[in-house]
C-alpha cells in the first residue's frame, strides 16, 4: 500500500512539475514577443495598457482581429518562423 502512495505521489509531483515547465515555457514565448515588436524596453504600464485596450478593440471586431493578425503574420514571415 506504501509503495502504491508513494507511486501516486511521485506521479503527482511529476504531473505539478511538468505543468511548471509548460507555464514557463509560455511566459518566455510571450516575452519574446514582446521584444520582436520592439517593446521591450517600455514600461510594464504601457504594454499591459496596450494589451487590455488591444483586448477591448478585437473584442468582437473580426475586422480589427483580422488586421492585426495579418501584421502579425507579417512579421513573422519576415524572420522564416
């Protein structure tokens, strides 16, 4: 019984760590986009200012989704990714 909780619980662990590893990798994939638009020097204020009113302006608006999606793509494009 021991050895089958203690199975369980190292699988928990693994599980909680490879959650982590997954968390982490997304944060640094986001702050690499922040660099290659050339923010990455601004304010905290300012890119979560720039965010929010970004969030406010595609919501809804497949237009403006569209568009900013295609800048994107863009710049992507540029750097073979």
């Amino acid at each position: 019984m021991r050895a089958a909780l203690a199975r369980l619980e190292r699988m928990r662990r693994s599980q909680a760590a490879d959650a982590r590893k997954k968390d982490t990798r997304e944060k640094i994939e986001l702050g690499g986009l922040i660099a290659k638009a050339g923010l990455r020097y601004e304010k905290r204020a300012l890119l979560l200012g720039l965010l929010i009113d970004a969030a406010a302006r595609i919501n809804g608006d497949d237009a403006e989704r569209s568009r900013l999606t295609a800048i994107g793509a863009e710049a992507f494009g540029r750097d073979g990714e």
